[in-house]
C-alpha cells in the first residue's frame, strides 16, 4: 500500500458543519458557518466552536459569551454556504436566506426555527490557538424538531437529512451502516 506524506494539516474530515447564530448588545442577530465545531464533553454538556478573530461574529461571541448551534440539513444547505461566504458587517443573513428567528429559551442568540436541532449555549472558557479561537461552552437548552419524533417520542435526525463538510464539499450523510455496539452483538 502507497501512501503520500504531506505537511501536517487539518486533515480529519468529514466534519458536522453548523450555523452558529448570535445577538449583540443591541439585539443585531447574525449567522456564522462554522465546520469546526464538536462535542467535547456529557456531563455538564459541552461542545466548542472554533472562529477566526477577524470574523464579524467573533466579538459579538467575545462580548455575549452566548450562541445558539443550529444543525444543518440538506435543505439548508444553501443557506449554509451563503451564511459562511457572507459577512453581517455587510448584510442581513436571516432576511437573505428567508431564516425565521426564533426566541432562545436560556440565551439572547435567536435559534434558526429551520434547523431539526438548536443547541444553546453559554461559553465558559475563550482558547486563542493560533488562526482560530476556541470557545468552549456549556450547553444549557436543546430544541428539537417534533416533525422528526415518531409516536414513542425517538428523535430521527437521519429524517431531516443532515450535511458534513468534507474538504471544501458540503455531502449529504448516507445510509445507515449499523447502530453502537452492532459489532459484538450475539
């Protein structure tokens, strides 16, 4: 087998590509696409977010200390795009995109009522990395799209189509492959 050595990089794909939605001071809301988001621990819930400080979003983050992670699905994922190549400095990524904002049960952040999740969240710790910033968060409500429970109340995100980013290429998730555990299953 043949491989090629190339310099260290970011490398692990594909990745959960989310928009990110904040509020300033005034009540301004913006979208932020971020590919470099995850889960970092259960108990309390937290993930992180990685941001470039010279993004529109970033000093509302640094000034809030809350967001709202929204899921993405195949039918967002125009929006999705758009909301990363698109600065709030320069225009309404909600009225652009058609996006309804809905109120936050625990932060100011609005929550995209068109994503099947919104996580919110409340940063607890600012990392600054090189390129990126980390913001580690807590997570502090989850909203869940009823249109995806069947009748004993299991939440079936695989129904809304959900997106990864691979290497500059939104893909769409596929098939099923098996379930945890399914390895050594009798």
């Amino acid at each position: 087998m043949s491989k090629q050595l190339w310099k260290p990089g970011n490398m692990l794909y594909p990745l959960p590509v989310v928009m990110v939605s904040v509020a300033d001071k005034n009540g301004k809301a913006n979208i932020i696409t971020i590919a470099w988001a995850g889960t970092v621990c259960t108990n309390p819930p937290m993930v992180s977010i990685s941001v470039r400080p010279e993004r529109y979003s970033y000093r509302i983050l640094k000034e809030t200390g809350e967001f709202v992670i929204n899921l993405t699905t195949r039918e967002l994922a125009y929006a999705t795009d758009y909301c990363g190549v698109k600065s709030g400095r320069d225009t309404d990524k909600f009225a652009d995109m058609h996006l309804t904002a809905l109120p936050a049960d625990q932060v100011k952040a609005p929550l995209i009522g068109e994503s099947p999740v919104n996580l919110e969240c409340r940063v607890k710790e600012v990392l600054p990395l090189g390129s990126h910033d980390m913001f580690l968060a807590e997570v502090v409500a989850v909203h869940a799209d009823e249109k995806y429970m069947d009748e004993n109340h299991k939440f079936h995100l695989e129904k809304a189509e959900p997106i990864v980013y691979s290497h500059g290429a939104y893909l769409a998730c596929g098939e099923q492959l098996g379930t945890f555990g399914f390895s050594v299953k009798k």
